[in-house]
C-alpha cells in the first residue's frame, strides 16, 4: 500500500492485489473530500483518514468493479453522497453482491468486513461538484463497462481515467462497443489542457497513455498487429487473448 500526494489538492493510493495493481485517489476540497473510488477492502481507506479530517466526504464509483467498490465502509461515518453511474447502481443489486458471495466462498475470513454500500446519486451523462476553489467533472466513458465514468479536475489539468484506459491494454468485454468507446477517449486525448492523466491500472503519465489505449481497441477492431510487451504477466496475458474474442456476445 502506498500513498503518494500528486498535487495541493489530490492524493493517489496503490495497492498490490495480487494478480493485478489497482489505483484510488482522494480530492481534498476546502470543506468537501472527494474520495474515487475506494478499493477493494475497508482498511483500503485507513491512510485517508487522516487526511480528511472534518471533512464532508462524497464517495464516487468510477464503476462498479469488485476492486473499485469494497472499501467504503471503512471510512468513519457512511458518506451522505455516493455518486456513480445509474448503471452502476442497477449492477450493485446484482453482480456486485453475486461476486462478493464467490469471493467470501473462495477465501474464508478475507472478505468478511467488506460491507457493500450502493451509490444514491445517479447520474446519466454530466455532473459538475463544485470543491470550493476548483471543481470536479464527472463524464459517462462506457467501454469497459457500460457503467465507467471518468473525472476530471480542469483548472489543475488532471483526469482519473478509472478503467477506461490502461496499460498494457484495457479489460474489453465481449460486445463491447469499441467505436463509440474509441470516439470519447479521442475527445479527451485532444484536451491539451489534460497534463496528467490517471488510470485505475498501469503507470500515471500524460494524454499518451489515452493514444496507446485508442491505438490497442483500433486494432483489436480493425484485426491488426498488436505491438504488446515482450513480458506480461499471467493475468494480461490471458485478457489479450480473452480481448480477441470480443465480437462473440
């Protein structure tokens, strides 16, 4: 587990969850914390106590993904405003409390304090939180999930990318629908006032890590050659091969 400050405003967490890398961040307002996403277990959300202090705290889900979701309770007081897709909500009745049985099953004692705690603020395209000083948008991106949604904090030039891009390749579901998850990330690779971009998944970086991803799903539609690491772990290496079979619903 490590937490690293990237600016006066945002800190990002990263925890080793065994097959994979999985990243969280907290939005410090002047009266409001933004937490995104919170992981994958209670404790998850220990170093960011301290950090919050007093605040209110807003939770949002960048979709609802086992290892984006599970920590919530463990922040001191359930958060008043859980903000996600309403996607993200319709999977919390299903899915989500279907994959947290399997994996309590699997591992006993693991998962026993994860308590799930479903978002009641949908939105369905836009949403604009005001910080105080600065503001945080949140824009729907499905792709990986129908669910996915992405934030920015503009007047920094950051976006948290969640699962929509990531390094070497994203996680595509089969049916996805590669041009129109190409066609967003495009709006935001041209954002030049996007200095520093963060995925969930993979190393932080600037607005190349949106090209490589479009680059990866434009060959994977078009059938091209794939320029992938000369090592991968066992994880992406079974996800390109799972990738390929996209098209098959």
């Amino acid at each position: 587990m490590a937490l690293t400050q990237l600016s006066d405003v945002l800190w990002v967490q990263e925890l080793d969850l065994g097959i994979f890398d999985i990243r969280g961040s907290l939005i410090l307002g002047q009266e409001r914390a933004v937490v995104w996403d919170s992981l994958s277990h209670p404790r998850d959300m220990q170093p960011y106590l301290p950090l919050i202090g007093d605040r209110q705290v807003t939770v949002i889900y960048s979709h609802a993904d086992w290892d984006h979701v599970w920590g919530t309770a463990g922040l001191p007081q359930l958060p008043v405003t859980i903000i996600s897709h309403s996607n993200c909500a319709y999977r919390f009745r299903n899915d989500v409390p279907d994959r947290l049985a399997h994996k309590q099953k699997a591992e006993p004692g693991k998962w026993d304090d994860v308590q799930l705690v479903p978002p009641n603020v949908m939105i369905e395209q836009t949403c604009t939180l005001d910080l105080g000083g600065f503001t945080l948008e949140l824009h729907h991106l499905p792709g990986h999930t129908q669910d996915c949604l992405i934030a920015l904090l503009p007047e920094h030039g950051v976006a948290l990318m969640g699962d929509t891009i990531e390094t070497p390749f994203p996680v595509v579901p089969a049916g996805s629908d590669l041009s129109a998850w190409i066609e967003q990330l495009r709006r935001w690779v041209q954002d030049t006032t996007l200095t520093c971009v963060v995925p969930c998944h993979g190393p932080m970086g600037g607005r190349e890590l949106i090209s490589q991803t479009i680059d990866y799903l434009e060959r994977l539609q078009h059938g091209g050659q794939f320029e992938l690491p000369a090592e991968m772990s066992p994880f992406y290496q079974q996800t390109h091969e799972s990738n390929l079979n996209w098209r098959n619903v």
